[in-house]
C-alpha cells in the first residue's frame, strides 16, 4: 500500500509541475503578445481628435511649438519640457516657466510668424480653435498640414478642458504620473473646496472685465463665471443675458448685486481703474450698492482669473471661496 501511494504522490506532483510550467509559458506569451501591442501602438503612432473635428496622430513628438502661454505650460506639465522648441510671446511675456533664454519666439498668440513657424521643422504644433482676431491660428491649419507638420488645436475655457488637454498631452509624452499630479489631484482638490464651501444661500454676483475698449459684463460660461457658479453663486446675467452686448449700470443697480467682481485686462492696472472710475463708479447711484457698501466690489488677480491657471486651478477656486466666505486671503 505503501509503495502505491509514493506512485500516485509522484504522479500528482508531476501532473503540477506541468501544469505550473504551462501556465509560466502561457503567461510568458502574454507578456510577449502585450509588449509587442504596445511597440505596434508606438509605431503606429498616438491618435486623438482634436477641438475642430480633425484626427490627429503623432510619433513620438521631439519639436514642438505652442502658440499660446497656457497650451505651452500644459505641455511642459505634460513631461514634454525638453521638446517645446518655440513658442508665443505670451508664454515669456506672463508666465514665468523657466524656458531657455534662446527658446524660439514665433510671433505673438494673436498674430503667429508661420515661416518662422515652419523653419523649427515642428513634429507637432499646439493652436487655439478660439482665437478672436480673423482667426488667425485656424488659418494656419492648410500651410502645416500641407508641409505634413500635424496641427493640433484645443479649446481651454474650464478646468474639465484643462483637464482633457492635460490628459491627451501625457499620452502623447507618455507621463502618465503628471496627469495624475497635474490633473486628476487638482481635480479632487477642486471637489473638496466646493463641498466646503456649499451654503444655504445663493449670493448674486456680478462678473466684469475691464480692457482698453472699457467694460464688459460676463456670464456663467467664462472660466471665473463657471467657478463662482459651482461655488453656489447666481450671476445675475442669467436672468439678463441682454447685459452681454448692452452692459448697464442702471440694470446693475436695479439688481443691486452681492457680490462685484472685476477681472483686469491688459499690463495696466491703471488703465483698468480709470475705466471703472469713468464708466461706473461714476454713476451717483453706484456707492448704494450692497457690495460697494460691504467692501464686496473687488479686483482680482489676472494670474488666477485672468490667465489659465492650469495646475494651480485649485487655487483659483480657494481664492473665490475664501471671498464668499468673507476670510481672509
């Protein structure tokens, strides 16, 4: 009985070591199959489309340009730091990104150079689909495309845009860490701050920014509108949406706000109070105001309401909560 027990133990283990060298093999293959996947994936190229419909695939960029400051940013927050060969002149003009001193200037965001352009020899350029002057960087798209230089245009006005370009731009780099600390952290601060921040009550608002021309009013759709919204604000431009083409002070002290906002436009922040001075405050009505009279009628800063703040989204949102909790900034 003995001796037939030791067979079948033996048996047994040979049946499992079998089995146990099937299964490496078999697991082996995967690993095989799946990195040859991925090295198809990268000669295949990275596929994305864009913010005006096109399909866009990229090898492995190593030049590429920005035509605006924030899209250069987003790129570095990306991981593609050493690759960003030229850029506007916003991107050195308002954001301190520790570019190289010889970094190539292409012309400014409103009016890129496209022979400066293409004599980088780009693998990938990043534009903007909403450039207001004649639609500059759109009309580039046929002289890049035609030089087989991709051209790729975002549209960044919130953070969930910031986000999604983020998100494209490390596939592409293939830094997937800085999506996850430049994107989806910023994301879970973001939430957090306006659930502590949820009250009862709705303060109205009134959002403006100044610029040479004067002053207009703006909706829940802009970038800062959007954050006093989720915050739990009411825009009064919601319910007089006319005030976009028509801004009126005597609607303004009708409505008489909580809360007044005022976003600056432009390097002078001169300029920006003597277009308030000459086209509001001037108004005998306008020291009546609630929020004038509660120290509610405030000028905030252009690098977090003016500018993208892209990874430091988060921080804008605090700012604006801080206010409608009346704390300290």
């Amino acid at each position: 009985m003995q001796k037939h027990n030791c067979k079948q133990t033996h048996a047994r283990y040979c049946f499992l070591l079998a089995l146990l060298l099937v299964s490496i093999l078999a697991l082996s293959g995967c690993g095989t199959n799946q990195t040859m996947q991925e090295s198809s994936q990268q000669e295949d190229g990275y596929t994305f489309t864009d913010a005006i419909g096109q399909e866009i695939t990229v090898h492995n960029p190593q030049r590429v340009v920005s035509l605006m400051g924030s899209f250069s940013e987003i790129w570095i927050l990306a991981g593609g730091a050493d690759t960003l060969v030229g850029t506007s002149y916003d991107t050195v003009d308002n954001r301190d990104l520790g570019l190289p001193e010889d970094i190539a200037i292409v012309g400014t965001y409103q009016n890129p150079n496209i022979e400066e352009i293409l004599a980088l020899n780009p693998d990938l350029v990043l534009l903007s689909s909403e450039t207001t002057r004649t639609d500059s960087h759109v009309a580039l798209k046929d002289a890049l495309n035609g030089a087989d230089i991709p051209a790729a245009y975002f549209s960044v006005t919130h953070f969930e845009d910031y986000l999604n370009m983020l998100k494209i731009c490390t596939d592409i780099t293939g830094n997937q860490d800085a999506y996850q600390t430049n994107g989806i952290a910023v994301e879970e601060r973001i939430a957090q701050i306006i659930a502590d921040s949820k009250t009862e009550t709705s303060p109205s608002v009134l959002l403006m920014i100044t610029y040479s021309g004067g002053i207009r009013a703006q909706s829940s759709d802009t970038m800062t509108g959007k954050m006093l919204s989720e915050l739990g604000c009411k825009n009064i431009l919601d319910d007089y949406p006319s005030m976009l083409q028509d801004f009126s002070v005597e609607k303004i002290i009708e409505t008489d706000p909580d809360y007044i906002f005022v976003i600056p436009m432009g390097n002078d922040d001169a300029l920006a109070q003597k277009n308030l001075k000459e086209n509001v405050e001037s108004n005998p009505a306008w020291n009546s105001l609630t929020a004038v009279k509660n120290d509610r009628y405030i000028l905030l800063p252009k690098d977090k309401f003016l500018y993208k703040p892209n990874a430091v989204w988060d921080e804008s949102y605090a700012y604006l909560a801080a206010l409608l909790n009346e704390q300290a900034v």
